[in-house]
C-alpha cells in the first residue's frame, strides 16, 4: 500500500470547471477525442434542427399566402397576381 504514480495529465471532455482545478493540481490537461467530436456534434445538430424549425415555418408561412392569394382570387374575381400580392402585403404589415 501507499505507491502511486505522479499526476501529470488529466484527461477530461472539456467541461468549462475542469481547467482550474487542473492548473491547481500542477497536471497538464487534455481534452477527451470522443467528448470533443460529440461536442462538436451537439452543436452542429442544434444548428441544423433550429435551421429546419426555420425552414418549416417558412413553409407554413408560404402555404398561408398561398391560401391568401386564392381567396383573393376567388373574391376579386381572378385579380392579377401582381395587384394580389400588394394587397396581402398590406396585410402582412
């Protein structure tokens, strides 16, 4: 009992506490690969899917315009699309 190897690296996934308590230690610290990249993919699926949120909400927005313009249409009696589009700019403002 009682002989343990020196402290000289820690090997951590990159958490934002980890470094002082390290530099305390007197170790050298090093970033796990694994929790890098997941990291690195956390971020890039939370980028995507708020890109895709936007991308649907776009989509719902272009449906309800569309729906717009036929109603317009249909009240208007087949008003030109340049004359229904103002009009429905109007409204969105």
């Amino acid at each position: 009992m009682g002989k343990y190897l020196p402290l000289r690296d820690i090997i951590t996934d990159g958490a934002s506490f980890y470094p002082e308590i390290i530099v305390d230690l007197g170790a050298m610290h090093q970033i796990c690969s694994f929790h890098k990249v997941q990291n690195l993919m956390i971020l890039q699926y939370k980028i995507t899917n708020r890109n895709k949120l936007k991308i649907k909400k776009r989509e719902e927005k272009k449906e309800k315009l569309k729906i717009k313009i036929n109603n317009l249409k249909i009240k208007q009696g087949s008003v030109p699309i340049i004359k229904c589009l103002k009009m429905i700019m109007k409204e969105v403002k």
